[in-house]
C-alpha cells in the first residue's frame, strides 16, 4: 500500500502542484460527490470531474457539530455520523475532483481542521493517472486532533454540540446520520450507476463490515425518504 505524507499546514496543501495555476485539487467522497453541494460550500470552485482512487474506503465514523447546530443528529438512535476515509488496501471508491484557488487554503483547512488531509494521485474513470495530486481528507483521531490541531481545548471545542453529552469526534460505535446519508445517495447516483453502486457496495458503517447496501435491506427504505431542513435544503439536496 502506498504511504501518504501528512499535510497539516496550510503552507505545505499550498506548495501542492495544480492542473491550473494558482489552484489545487480537492478530493470529494460524501456530500461533494454533488456538484451543486460543493458549489454551496466552494462558490468559485473549477474543473468538477468524477475520478477514481484506490486503495481507502469510505465510513460512517466521524461525529462532527453541523448535524447538532442544524437539528438533525438523532442521538437516541446513535444516527449522528458523518463519512471520512480510511485506506484500506483491497478497496476502490469514486469520488469527485475539483480545483479551488489558493487563497482559499486556509478557511479549507479550517472548516476540515477535524481531518488529516493527505495527497492523493486518483486516476480518471477511464483509467489515465492523475499528474498532479488531490487532496483527501481522510479518518484522523481524537487524540491527536486535540494535541496538534485543537488550540482551543477540548471543553471549548465541544460546547458547539450544544447540550448532548458528546465527547469524541472520531467513534466506531455510531450510525449514519439518515439526511446526510441521503444525500450522499442522492450525490452519487447524480454521477451515474457506477458511482452510485460504488457508493452502496464500498461505503460502510462505523463497523467496517456492514455496507451501505446492506444497512438499507436492514432499515428499509425509509432513509430515502428524510427531507433535510430549510436550513440545508440547498446543500443536503442532492
């Protein structure tokens, strides 16, 4: 498996080589699998392209604050997780590439500070090797999160949950959160039958065994139906 460096400061994803100048690439796996979703988040963004990348899988264990803020985390059935990735060797995933200027970088990396951001070289789905690297944000962990990107302390940080007794962002022990999880359906089969069979079959629960098409034949088909609230109609759409 290949070895990954670390980029963890904004000067080292800026001294990233772009396709365009002035830019880098930004690997997308969950809601940025919509081309829309990632405009709402990078209005300026460039080149939006479906790509694919070996060697992680996606899962359901990240915990982080926008479900609480926005009401939709459900913590009596533990359905409050987001997705991250992890490599894992014998694993492919599609995800979605595109590029955003530099300037940019800084509020990137601190809307995604709960992440470890890695470069990547993803190739098209047509099997040609990316020039230049993407960069993914992958699985991170509590631990080192507080001790090297956290300077605020853990209470500060997590008063943004509000009340709900949360105290670890990185869990194996929790659920898809059902809007999100839709979405991000929603996202990958806007790409095509491949993605999105790619995502049902190579996207997992916290538990690193159950697949997403395997936690839908569990729970029904009621997921599909959740409509996000006003506040992220225009983001969890899709």
């Amino acid at each position: 498996m290949a070895v990954y460096s670390v980029l963890d400061e904004a000067s080292a994803l800026a001294s990233l080589p772009g396709d365009v100048d002035g830019y880098i690439s930004i690997c997308g796996y969950g809601s940025l699998l919509s081309e829309k979703s990632a405009r709402s988040t990078f209005p300026n963004l460039i080149n939006f392209r479906t790509a694919r990348l070996t060697g992680f899988r996606r899962l359901f264990s990240f915990v982080g604050p926008i479900f609480f803020t926005h009401g939709i985390a459900n913590l009596r059935t533990h359905e409050i997780a987001a997705l991250s990735v992890e490599p894992c060797e014998d694993e492919t995933i599609i995800i979605s590439v595109f590029d955003i200027s530099k300037t940019e970088i800084p509020a990137f990396i601190q809307r995604e500070r709960e992440y470890s951001f890695l470069p990547v070289f993803p190739e098209s789905l047509d099997g040609k090797p990316f020039t230049n690297p993407a960069v993914l944000c992958a699985s991170y962990n509590d631990e080192e999160f507080f001790k090297y990107k956290c300077s605020e302390g853990r209470e500060i940080y997590f008063q943004q949950y509000g009340e709900y007794n949360i105290h670890k962002i990185w869990r194996d022990d929790a659920l898809p959160c059902r809007v999100y999880l839709r979405h991000c359906v929603l996202a990958a089969k806007s790409l095509g039958d491949e993605a999105y069979n790619n995502f049902l079959d190579h996207t997992f629960i916290a538990d690193r065994k159950t697949t997403i098409r395997q936690y839908f034949e569990k729970t029904g088909s009621s997921i599909m139906e959740e409509e996000p609230p006003e506040s992220l109609k225009a983001r969890y759409s899709g």
